[in-house]
C-alpha cells in the first residue's frame, strides 16, 4: 500500500513510529502535514492538493489532527474518504471523539460507566447548588469543554471553591462540564489502546505530586498494567461507541467498576510504547492492511455481481432477439 500519515512533522514520536512501523512491513509511506493541505471538490472528482500537487495513488491514511485544527483536520479526511481510501479513523468518528459533551452523552446512553456528569449554559448563581448536588457534592472536577491534554481543567474541593470557579467560568461564557471527583482513583486513570475491537497495550499513568491530573504532558509518570475484564471491555465498548478502529481510551478505577473519561482518536504513542515495550503503531499498520484487504474484497465482489447482470442483461437480449 502507499499510506499517507497526515502529521505536522515526521520528527513527532507517533509519527516516525507509524512511519517506520509501515516502512517495516513493506509499504510506501510519505508523511502530510494536513496544514497546508487543500480541498477541490467538482462533481465526482473530490481531490487533496499538498504544496500544489494533487495527492494520487493513496491507498490508506493515518491521521494525526491535532484538536486545535479539528474543523479543518476533518475536511481533509472527509476528502479522502470520498475517494473511497481507507482510513485508521473517520472525519465523523474524530469529530464525535472530540466533542467531550457529546462523548459522554453517548457513553450514558450506551450504559458505559462514566463519572456523573452535568451540563448546563452558563448557570447562574441560584442554579449551581442544584448542579454540585448533581454530582454528588465536593470535591469535583470542571472541565472546559475545548481542553486538552488535562489543560482547563480544576479540581474544586469545597462549595465556594466550586461555586467560584463555575461561576468564572460562566461570566465568560465559557462551555464547562461538572464530574464527580473519583477519589479512590488516588490521582491515576488508565490508558487503553484499542485496535481493531481489541485492547494491544495499556498503561496506568499517575500525575505529580499534589496534582489530581495524570496527563503524561503535565509530568505523570506511566507504567504498564493488565487490565480487568472488565476495564478491556469498557475500552472497547467506547472505543466502538465513537466509531473508532484505533483509539486511546481514557478510564478511572472507581468502586463500582472502570469509568471511561474520553476517547482520543489519534493517541500519542511514546508513553504507551516506552512503557510496555509493545510495538503499538505496527498494530495500527496492521489494522490499515486487514481494513483495505476488507475493500479489495468489496471490490471484487461487487465487480463479480455487476458482471453477471451485464452477462444476465446480454442473454436476455439475445433471447429476445431470437424470438
């Protein structure tokens, strides 16, 4: 296959990992940085131009959007998608992942274990003892619902403290989710990769000291770990969920069982594969071979069918003529 991996740079860990692991197993591989991409669309002939150049001959695509260009990320991939190329995640599936609200919407109606979670516009200070109550009281942690890599997020440990932050948060009309403190999590949550229905590694990641966050890119140290069945079947019942072949699954060890944060649609590779010493992105290249074989097979399949009406239609014809 030629596999394009849509990244800002080849010298990112997760991309030379993807890069070489494709290298490895036989395939052409170029690396995109989907920034300076375009998209022409005609009618029937929706192309991506890179540096002026019209990208041809792709057979697979691993995108790697960073959050900050979603909207124009996924347009990218939708156009590839278009072009029937196969992809280790959809435009709809980043999309979905990446709305945090709509993410644990789903995962309520799914019956997968989440923290309680509440939403509101912009309460006011009247509103907030209802919305603290929600969630079980303090502590409790606020998110923003545009941050990533554990930015924007507070822990708040009394009701003032709580009734502070949401009300800043809400005379900036900013979008904010309000969670249930895990306490018994001591700081930590889980790390699943899930590829192809399947968890391939996973890893514990714990912050720094007198930080409830263990996002590896706030310090947190990571550690390999073997999950329950339970935790393995949470992962992949999100991961699913959001649509996503590939995907980082994000959960806390509760008292009544794992309890999924999000889905990341392009999880970073160095702290999962320095951890457990598993080759992750081969089994993401992997997972891009079994998915175009899969279309191949379509492809001749319904070639075979197409031919048949032809030779069905043909017969009929001379038959009539006959007559």
């Amino acid at each position: 296959m030629k596999i394009a991996i849509l990244s800002e740079s080849k010298n990112l860990y997760s991309t030379n990992s993807l890069y070489e692991a494709a290298l490895r197993r036989g395939h052409e591989v170029i690396v995109v940085n989907h920034k300076k991409c375009s998209n022409v669309m005609e009618k029937g002939k929706p192309k991506v131009f890179y540096k002026g150049e019209a990208l041809e001959g792709i057979d697979a695509i691993v995108p790697r959007i960073g959050a900050s260009v979603t909207l124009f990320g996924t347009a990218i991939v939708r156009q590839f998608e278009m072009q029937k190329i196969v992809t280790s995640a959809s435009a709809q599936a980043i999309e979905v992942s990446r709305d945090k609200l709509k993410s644990v919407q789903l995962f309520s109606m799914l019956n997968i274990g989440i923290p309680k979670t509440a939403f509101a516009k912009f309460p006011k200070k009247d509103e907030i003892p209802d919305l603290i109550r929600h969630v079980g009281g303090v502590p409790l942690v606020i998110k923003l619902l545009e941050g990533t890599q554990g930015l924007g997020v507070v822990l708040a440990e009394t009701r003032s403290a709580a009734r502070s932050v949401i009300d800043a948060f809400s005379s900036l009309e900013a979008n904010i989710l309000i969670q249930e403190f895990i306490a018994e999590a001591n700081g930590s949550d889980i790390r699943a990769i899930v590829v192809n229905g399947e968890v391939v590694a996973a890893i514990k990641r714990s912050g720094v000291e007198g930080d409830f966050r263990s996002n590896l890119h706030q310090g947190g140290k990571a550690e390999t770990i073997k999950l329950t069945k339970k935790e393995k079947s949470a992962a992949i019942k999100a991961a699913r969920a959001m649509g996503l072949g590939v995907a980082g699954v994000d959960m806390l060890q509760s008292k009544r069982g794992p309890l999924v944060m999000e889905v990341n649609s392009s999880p970073g590779l160095k702290g999962v594969e320095t951890a457990t010493q598993i080759d992750v992105a081969e089994k993401i290249i992997e997972y891009l071979e079994i998915e175009y074989t899969k279309k191949q097979k379509r492809k001749k399949k319904l070639a075979k069918v197409q031919e048949e009406v032809v030779l069905e239609t043909y017969q009929d014809f001379v038959e009539a003529v006959s007559n």
